[in-house]
C-alpha cells in the first residue's frame, strides 16, 4: 500500500509539473489579440455583414483549425465577411495582422479587402481612419496563401477594428487571422481561446 501511495504521489508530481510546463509553453503563444479565431462555433464569429453571413466550415481547415467560407455572385458591393471590434493597441508599438485565405475557384472572385480601421480614446476616428488595408485581386485555386501586414500604432490610436471580407463576388475561405504585438512568428490562438490549462475545447 505505501508503496502504491508513493506511486501515486509522484505520479501527482509529474502531472503537476507537466501542467505548469504545458502552461508556461501556452502563456509564450497566447499573443493573438483577436478572439474565436479558431471558429469553433458561429457564436464566437462576429459578421461584418448581418444580411451577408458566411458559414464555418469544419470540412476545409488549415491544418487542423476550422475556416470561415464565404460565397457571392454579387458584382455590387457587398461586404461579405468577418470582424472584430474595438481592439485596444498601444501608441507606438509595432503590429503584425496576418490571416490565410483560399479559393475553390479563382475565376470566381472579384476583390478581398481586410482593413484595419483605426479610433482614438474618446471614439472618434483617426485621420486617416484606415491604418493598414490590403486589396487581392489575384487568386490561386485551391492553395492556402497568407496575406501579412505590419503597422506601428500611431500616438492618437487607441483601438482598431479589423474586418476581412469579399468586397464583391467571390468564393473564399478564411483561417486563422491573428493580430500579434510584433513580428510574425506563426499563428497563435487568443488566451480567450483557451478553456483550461493545458488544452482547449
């Protein structure tokens, strides 16, 4: 029976210490500052446009995390897509805003925007009230690309709003976008992402 006590003991031991190895490791990839970016649920997806939905697609990931798809065979703007609002950055750190996006079918799309659109302490918008945008034009079928951008916060901007979307037609998936403090240096979940130390639902 000591003996058997003993085991278990020390078996408690190394869980523990693996349990704060696993949470230190964590703490190091907790730095994407935008939540629900592993699209688990579409209660985690804010839409940029409530009459234009997308939908989460379990089937088509990059590798192993879900991707948000988007359709439209509409040539006026529509503004399909996903947001995130009001994210708080520092005044003259630098920024990094990354996401993958793939399509099943090139000739399909017109233009993807992802625009940060910045605010200052007291809500009103900067001047320029874009901070960073990319416009695509250009696809490849079937292929995961990443588009990247980098920013430094300028002394006014206090929170931005990040939005990904089709500006027009198109058939596009979306993944793991991340806004980081910093460079890039792979995709990283949220700590909001997380649901207990050492794993994640």
């Amino acid at each position: 029976t000591k003996v058997n006590d003993l085991g278990t003991r020390v078996s408690n031991v190394e869980q523990t210490a693996d349990s704060i190895s696993l949470k230190v490791s964590e703490t190091v990839l907790k730095g994407n500052m935008l939540t629900g970016t592993m699209f688990r649920r579409e209660s985690e997806v804010t839409w940029n446009n409530a009459s234009y939905k997308g939908v989460i697609s379990t089937a088509v990931q990059l590798r192993g995390v879900n991707s948000v798809y988007l359709e439209s065979t509409y040539t006026s703007t529509t503004n399909k897509g996903i947001k995130w609002l009001k994210i708080p950055v520092t005044a003259g750190k630098k920024y990094n805003m990354s996401f993958w996006y793939k399509t099943p079918d090139a000739a399909s799309n017109g233009e993807m925007w992802m625009e940060m659109r910045g605010y200052k302490a007291d809500g009103s918008a900067t001047s320029p009230s874009q901070i960073v945008y990319a416009r695509i034009t250009s696809f490849v079928a079937n292929t995961w690309v990443k588009s990247e951008s980098t920013f430094t916060a300028p002394q006014d901007l206090a929170t931005v709003d990040v939005l990904i979307y089709l500006a027009t037609k198109g058939k596009m998936y979306i993944a793991r976008p991340m806004l980081i403090e910093g460079d890039y240096v792979g995709w990283q979940r949220s700590e909001q992402d997380y649901d207990y130390i050492g794993g994640n639902l």
